[in-house]
C-alpha cells in the first residue's frame, strides 16, 4: 500500500501497524524537555520531515499544510535509551540451563515481543550487550532495522567474550557435555585468543565488544568477588577492538575487576557494583561511563522465575553495595548511563530503574539525561540521537504527566515514534495499540 500524500485528506494512519502517511508532520507539545541543555519549554511544535526534525517551532509558526497530532496536554522528550539489556533472553529463563531446552530458532522467535514491548516502553534504541546463543542479537537487530520486526534500534555484542568457566561461559554442566559451537563462541584464554576472539566478532558485525572482567551473579559457579580476565587479556581486547573501530563494554562486579577493565580501556563498567574511592577517580580521570543496574535487585530477590537459590543469595549480597556505591558515584561526579539488564527481570518494564535513579542521589534531570544525551555519547551517536533538536533522529516519546516533577510517569508513556513513524499512541486508558489496532484522524492545518 503506497504512502497517502499531502493533499488528500482526511490524512489516516495505522498506529497498531506501526505505519505513518505522509512525509511531512508536526507533534504540538504542551511541552518539551530538552536533556542537552537541561532546560524545559513549553507551547512549541515540532515538525519533521522523512524522520528527521525539521524544526522546532511555536505553534503560532507552524508549517501551513502539515499535518499536526496534537499532543499539547502532553510531555515530549526524545525517544529514551537502555545501555544494558538482553533482549535475546527472558525473565522466567533466569538458569542459563533452560537455554539447552531450545533452539536457537526458538530463541530467536522469542527475543520478538521482547523487542517490541521495549519500543512500546519508550526505549527507542537499546545496547544488547550479549547471548548465550552467539549472534542470535545481530539477527534481531538486522530484522528491526529492514522492518520485519518492531523493536528499537539495537547496538549489539554478538557474543559474550569470557574465559573458559568464566561469567560468560555457560558453566555447571557435566565435564563430559560438549556444547555447540554457538554456545562457547565467545571463550577465550590468553591475549591470542581474546584476539581472535575480537575479530572474529568485528568480522561478523558486531557493534562493540562485550567483556566479562569479574564473575557474574547470574552464572553457575561464578563469584562477582573475582577477578577474570588478566589486565593483559583485557588490554588485549580494547587494542583488538579499537583496530576494529570498536568499544569495548566490560562487565565488573569486583573493586579490583572495574579498575583493571578501566585502566584497559573499556569505555563503559557494567553493574559496577563494588566500585571504591580509587575506582570512582580512575573512572572520572578516564571519563568512563558507569551503567549501573540498580532496580532488577529487588526483581532477582524476590526470586522470580524459580531462579537458582545461589542466584537469589549473590544479588542479596551485592543489591545494597551496589546502590549506595552508585550514589557515591554520582556524588563524584562519575559519567553515568542508563542501563537495566532487562531480561533478568520483564522487558518493558525498563523505566521503573529511573524512580530507583533519583532515589539514590541523581535529579530527575540527571536522570533522563543519562537515557539520552549521555547514553547517546557512550554509543559515539550524539551528533543524531538523545535530543530533540534540527537534523536529529525523529525518535520522541510523551507521557501524560512531567517526569521532571513525577519521574515514574515515565513508566507509562503514551506515544512513541521512532523515525517519524509512530508506534504507540494511547488516547484513552487502557488502549494498547499493540494488539488494538486504532484507526486515527489527524488534524491538518492549511
């Protein structure tokens, strides 16, 4: 079916099918949040053109015969970003096991509704940062980006990059079970093979490289008190990647595993959980981003999902330590960007981490920035995401209410676009377009 073209009225559009006519609209905003600057305004329109903002305008100066959906009862800001997820996995699959009961064709069908209740969340862009099934992410992400599937914007890792036994490795099966090469594809012992390793990965695709510098609270055997891979093995990495021009992402639970991964290089520490004095300065002299995941510790304690009860302990253990060491951290003023781990607990419930944000020490402002400035520089793509503004993405979401006074309004966000095209648009309570489809009127201004 061909685009309905200006002119030809009334303009109509699918909101259940994620479908948008017209190459030209505006979205009046009761108001407008703009992270990069930290400020907010209010009474303007923006209007975009073939996914891209055009302007930014006040609705007096509106374009004559474009279209406009009205949202001047609502909050706009730019579509939000999670640094940490797992789209290829799912909360009640928490035992790595449960992966050896499915194919990775079954797997993959599955990581689809996780891709789109994320989009329908707000989260217009995502970092994947690893499977157990290696390279089922790239499928997902090139899927989303010819169309096929609705889901954000995806920047993947292809493949956990672990020692042998390690937090990436799938441990504690039998010594005489031999796993398919996908599930070992990421395995790496000595500064050779994490090199390998690294290009093997560039080879196929991949967006940035995912490196396990401590043990894990979600893997078999693995204590997040340790220490993995060497310095030498984790520089390896960073060098290997960047010759690839690629970033290196690197999972650290332990004091000494963050700082070994930030003197290597790493541009980001996942969960960061015993993060200490030396560790925060390090960082700051570094300008590496922390990507802490503070809400899922009440999801994984409340042992969801049948979760090994070695699972449960590990995060009881850690949940606090991590929390108040975070707000440490943005007492420091350590670069900080969002991320949840969604996937050890349900995807789209990603925003439910920004209350948890501000609780423990950041503004509400601070907050949505590190989902979307800040996120944006960690994925090296400021210069087109995380704002709204002239020549950017058109990726913009609403929420009835203004986050910067109520921060969980941003769990229940109304309208989404991704592109220009709009994938959500709640217009009365309880709609859900993902499986309603609604037919929608829009006014057009001549």
């Amino acid at each position: 079916m061909g685009p309905l073209r200006q002119g030809l009225l009334p303009l109509v559009f699918l909101l259940g099918m994620g479908e948008l006519w017209g190459a030209v609209i505006a979205i009046k905003a009761g108001s407008i949040i703009d992270p990069a600057k930290g400020l907010q305004f209010d009474a303007h329109t923006i209007v975009i053109r073939d996914g891209i903002i055009e302007s930014i305008v006040k609705h007096a100066d509106v374009p004559h015969g474009v279209s406009v959906i009205d949202l001047s009862h609502s909050t706009l800001l730019p579509g939000l970003i999670d640094c940490h997820t797992h789209l290829v996995g799912d909360a009640g699959d928490l035992d790595p096991h449960m992966i050896l009961s499915k194919s990775t064709a079954q797997v993959a069908y599955e990581s689809l509704p996780n891709a789109r209740k994320t989009l329908e969340a707000g989260f217009t862009t995502v970092r994947d940062v690893g499977t157990y099934r290696a390279l089922t992410d790239l499928a997902l992400r090139d899927a989303i980006s010819r169309g096929h599937v609705k889901g954000p914007r995806m920047f993947v890792a292809g493949a956990y990059l672990t020692t042998s036994g390690g937090a990436g490795a799938l441990t504690g099966l039998a010594p005489d079970v031999v796993l398919p090469q996908n599930l070992r594809f990421g395995i790496a012992d000595g500064v050779n093979e994490v090199r390998k390793v690294v290009r093997t990965l560039a080879n196929y695709g991949v967006d940035f490289i995912k490196i396990l510098a401590s043990g894990a609270v979600l893997t078999h055997g693995s204590r997040p008190t340790s220490e993995e891979f060497s310095f030498e093995e984790l520089k390896a990495a960073v060098d290997e990647a960047r010759r690839h021009g690629l970033k290196v992402a690197a999972h650290a639970h332990s004091a000494q595993g963050i700082k070994n991964a930030v003197l290597a290089g790493a541009v980001s520490i996942e969960h960061g959980s015993m993060l200490d004095d030396e560790g925060m300065t390090l960082m700051k002299e570094k300008g590496t981003f922390l990507v802490a995941d503070i809400y899922n510790d009440d999801y994984i304690s409340g042992n969801h999902g049948e979760m090994p009860k070695e699972f449960v302990q590990k995060e009881k253990s850690l949940g606090m330590i991590q929390r108040n060491n975070f707000a440490k951290a943005v007492k420091r003023g350590v670069r900080i960007a969002f991320g949840t781990d969604a996937g050890a607990f349900p995807h789209g419930d990603n925003a439910k981490q920004f209350g948890y944000m501000v609780d423990y020490g950041m503004t509400p402002m601070q907050a949505i920035q590190s989902a979307t400035v800040w996120a944006a520089e960690l994925l090296g793509k400021e210069d087109s995401l995380g704002s709204l503004a002239p020549g950017k993405i058109a990726d913009i979401i609403a929420t009835p209410e203004n986050p910067l006074t109520n921060i969980k309004t941003l769990e229940n966000v109304t309208f989404v676009m991704k592109e220009g095209v709009v994938y959500l648009h709640r217009t009365r309570k309880g709609q859900d377009p993902a499986t309603k489809p609604v037919y929608q009127i829009l006014s057009v201004e001549m």
